[in-house]
C-alpha cells in the first residue's frame, strides 16, 4: 500500500499500518519517497510488536519493539515499513506512519 499525501502539501504522506491482533505480519507500506517517517501504535493491548523495515519487501529487520501505544521515529533507510505481532494476548492494536521529505 503505498502512502498518500496529507492535505495541503505535497511534502507529508500518512498511511494506515496494519497492526495484527494475532502473532502475525502486518501489511507493508511504501514509504520509499520519504526521507523521514514515525511509526504511531495506538489502541489499548497487551502484546509485543515488532516494527520491521526493509528495502525490497522480502528482507525484513528489527527496527524498534513497542509493548504499549508509542510514537517511535525511525531513521533508517527503507521503503517498507511493516508491523509484526510477535506475542498476543488481548486488546486492539493499531497505528499509521507519516512521512516527511525535505
């Protein structure tokens, strides 16, 4: 899914993350025009999540791991972002990602 541009600049994109209630992956987004981008995980929950990047949407890493509603800033060089629940036990996780260009 790739971002769209928030309204009234062409410099700022947000997107829907998907964030599952389950140990599994989530969806990636295309964040490949930005420079910059935060991960949002919202929702109240009891699980782990990780928060993978990766360049061509087969190699994933690690880039930060959230056990409660967060706003983590990621600095690292990618075109996808993706969450992956790594333990589950209760509650409704979710995010969005903004990216940022110069």
């Amino acid at each position: 899914f790739p971002m769209t541009a928030m309204a009234g600049t062409n410099t700022r994109g947000q997107a829907a993350l998907e964030v599952p209630a389950s140990v599994a992956a989530g969806a990636p987004i295309d964040i490949g025009r930005y420079e910059r981008f935060t991960v949002y995980i919202t929702g109240a929950f009891d699980a782990t999540i990780d928060i993978q990047v990766s360049a061509d949407d087969t190699n994933w890493i690690t880039a930060a791991t959230v056990t409660a509603a967060s706003a983590t800033a990621i600095a690292l060089d990618a075109n996808y972002v993706r969450t992956k629940t790594t333990a589950y036990t209760s509650g409704a996780p979710a995010g969005y990602v903004i990216g940022s260009r110069s």
